[in-house]
C-alpha cells in the first residue's frame, strides 16, 4: 500500500482551517464502491486503502467482496458497514449488529461527478469508485469552508480523470498498491502524473475530521 502518511504538526486542533464559522454544512455520507475485481489487488491491501478513507469506511460490494472485506477488517483495524440498494435510487445502512438504518436518497457518483457538491448538504448517500475516493472526500472538506475553492478543485479533478486512459488507471492502480514508485510516474504519463499530483496534494493538505 503506497498512499503518503500525513503530516502531523505539533499544532491546536482546526487550525489548518479558516477562523470562521462554517458557510454550509455537509450531512452527506460518503461510501465506497469495491468491485470484485479489487480481488486481485489483495484483499488485505484493499482494506489498508479503505482504512485511509475511514476507520469505518461504508462500502456498497458485492456479496463476495463483503466477506473477503469483513475477514481482512481486523488486519486493517477498519470496522466496515456496508450499504444495502434498493430500487428508485433509495438504499439503507447495514450495521455489524444485524440493524439496518433508515432509508436515504442514494446518488451514485462512481462514474460521473459533476453534480457532486450541490448533494452534499442533503442527509444522503453518496456513492465514489476507489479512484475519486480521497479527492472527493477531501474536497466534502473544504466545500463547508469555500464553496468556490471546492468547486475549483471538483473542476481540475473532472478534468484530470477525463484524460486518464485505460493504461494512465492501470498505472495508477500500480502506484497506489505499492506496485510502481509514484516518483516515476512522470517518466510514462503526465496525464496519470495530473491526476496523482492532484490527488495527493488534497489528501495531505485537507484531512477529515477522523483524521
């Protein structure tokens, strides 16, 4: 696994961010969309990337994928909660305990997300993929604070995944598994080198409130 540690400064709690109230406030929740064939990457990789996105990352998977994830939890120190869909773009929460939650309007941004920040002050669902996973949930940080900054960022990560090729993924999904040094990437694409230099600067500039 190949995702850079944060930086953790000798400093007050928030004070990487502004000294003012909050404009908006974000009651979406994020989930992530684990394929099956995240299989091949390792189950035990896949929840130490999942654990960087949450210590109780919700997950919407296959039944297969919510098995391997839940014998690999431990390892990752992750306790996963996974997400039941239902019909009419509706799904629901399905806890450890056998509970399931209430039901909430689910919006599924795995493959297009330029309608992303307006959803985030409704009490929703959001489905990601794991490629758009930390930027977006880096930028849900931000959008609180400064609407247009976030905007500006949803804009250049739109356009930096819309240039990637079939090959630019795979290359990323080598760097992120600790198959390939994020260092080269460079060397053999700058579209995949955009997308990383992006992704990376938001992941270590805004962490989360769990973080």
């Amino acid at each position: 696994m190949s995702m850079p540690e944060r930086y953790h400064p000798e400093c007050p709690p928030d004070a990487h961010k502004v000294i003012r109230p909050p404009l908006k406030e974000v009651h979406a929740l994020l989930c992530v969309k684990v394929n099956d064939t995240e299989e091949a990457n390792g189950m035990d990789n896949v929840c130490d990337i999942l654990s960087l996105m949450n210590k109780k990352p919700l997950i919407v998977c296959s039944e297969k994928m919510k098995e391997l994830i839940k014998a690999s939890a431990a390892q990752a120190e992750i306790e996963p909660e996974f997400v039941v869909v239902h019909e009419n773009n509706k799904a629901s929460i399905s806890y450890a305990d056998g509970s399931v939650s209430n039901t909430f309007d689910y919006y599924d941004f795995a493959d297009i997300q330029k309608d992303y920040l307006k959803h985030l002050e409704e009490k929703c669902l959001i489905c990601l993929d794991t490629m758009s996973m930390f930027t977006l949930r880096s930028i849900s940080t931000v959008f609180p604070w400064d609407e247009l900054l976030a905007n500006q960022f949803l804009g250049q990560y739109i356009k930096a995944r819309s240039e990637l090729t079939d090959s630019d993924i795979k290359l990323l999904e080598d760097v992120r598994y600790g198959r390939f040094d994020a260092l080269k990437v460079e060397e053999e694409s700058k579209t995949a080198y955009q997308f990383l230099r992006l992704e990376r600067k938001l992941f270590l500039q805004y962490p989360t409130e769990d973080d």
